[in-house]
C-alpha cells in the first residue's frame, strides 16, 4: 500500500469510527479519543485531517448530505413525473434518509444549528443566512460562521422539494390559498419530526412509501370525508 493509499485508509477509518461514534452517543458525549480507539489511529491524525471535533462532525454529515441532494436533485428533474408524484417521491427518500441517519440529524437539526440556545438563521436580500438570537447575545463571528454551516446544509436540503412546489404553482396545481412555497417546507420539517419522534407515534411499522404517500395525500386532500 503507498502512502496516498494508506493516508486514504486512515480517513475512511476514521469516518467510519465517527459516524459509530455519533450515531451510537449523539454530538455531546462523544469524545475523539472513543473514535480514535474506535479507528485504531493517533489522536494527532485525526486533529492533522479534520482539526476539531465540530469539523470531523461536519465532515461527516456533510458528506451523507451530498448522497441525499444527488437523490433528491433525481426526483425532483424527472419526467413525465406529476406534482403529487414528485413531492411523494421527495418524501420517500427524505424518511429513508433520516430512518438511517436519525441520531446524526437530530443533533444537526437541534444541537448543531443551535435552536437551543436561541439562535435561528434569517434569509438576507440575496438570499444568503445571517444568525439571530432570540434571545441573548450572539457568539463571536468564527462561532456564528460554524453554525450557519449547518442551516445551510437544511436549507439546500429543502430546496428540491420547494422548486416541485413552485412548480406545481405555476401548473395551477394547487389552489389560491395554498400557493404559497412555504409549505412545502413545513411539510419537508414536520415528516423530519415524525421520523424523530417514530417511537411515540408508532410509525415505524410504515414503510417510506406509504407514510410519504398518506402524508401527501393528507395535506393536498385534507383529512375529512367527503360529502
């Protein structure tokens, strides 16, 4: 094995490490040297490739959420595909992903973004993010930098399922009352909810495709019978 082959070893090592780590302890109480005993390496290694243990965790989600913005970006070109379809596939693929990553977004979504201590990001003008906070002061900007980091990798992952809504806008799809593309990121966020919490709402049992499916016939048709 030369050098670039073996240096290639050790990353995947300590990825794979990482994501056990995460996924099995959560963001808070995994440690570096649990994922360097984990990947059989130095501690040093691990600091000379990722430099902390923040950006060993970006590393890694950033990576899996390039593997779902490629399936997503899939569905969402198809053709020959209508609205109802397209969103119903979106869905499909969001629930599988976070079925198998869920430990990993759930810190992404409430610890990393940092909705915890009162900081959401705000889309500017030209539709960059700056953080607010609630409440309190902000951090110091190289901290702010760190967080946006996260609110942008869910802001991109809620695109394709908003441009199939705009879409469905412009065909005249959906009715005046919902025409507003917002909703679709409301629906993106609450199916990320029903598979966090799976465990009190007993949708586990649910395959993808059917729970993405009631829940878009649900929002397009509404829950009452008809007369």
């Amino acid at each position: 094995m030369n050098k670039k082959e073996k240096e290639m070893d050790k990353r995947s090592r300590i990825m794979a490490a990482t994501e056990e780590v995460f996924s099995r302890r959560g963001y808070a109480q995994a440690t570096i040297d649990e994922i360097i005993a984990l990947a059989d390496t130095g501690k040093g290694t691990v600091y000379k490739y990722f430099g902390s243990k923040d950006d060993l965790f970006y590393t890694l989600v950033s990576q899996k959420h390039c593997e779902l913005m490629e399936q997503m970006q899939r569905v969402s070109d198809a053709a020959g595909k209508g609205i109802e379809e397209k969103l119903a596939d979106i869905l499909t693929v969001w629930i599988r992903f976070l079925r198998k990553n869920t430990v990993l977004w759930q810190v992404l979504c409430f610890e990393m973004t940092c909705s915890n201590r009162g900081y959401s990001a705000v889309e500017t003008d030209c539709g960059a993010l700056r953080l607010e906070a609630r409440w309190g002061d902000l951090p110091p900007a190289e901290e702010q930098e760190n967080i946006l980091r996260y609110h942008r990798l869910l802001k991109e992952e809620i695109e394709p399922i908003t441009n199939v809504y705009r879409e469905g806008i412009r065909q005249d799809f959906f009715n005046k009352i919902a025409g507003h593309e917002d909703i679709a990121k409301n629906i993106f966020l609450a199916v990320a909810m029903l598979v966090f919490f799976h465990t009190t709402n007993n949708l586990e049992k649910i395959s993808a495709e059917e729970l993405a499916d009631n829940i878009i016939k649900t929002r397009l048709y509404g829950l009452a019978g008809r007369k």
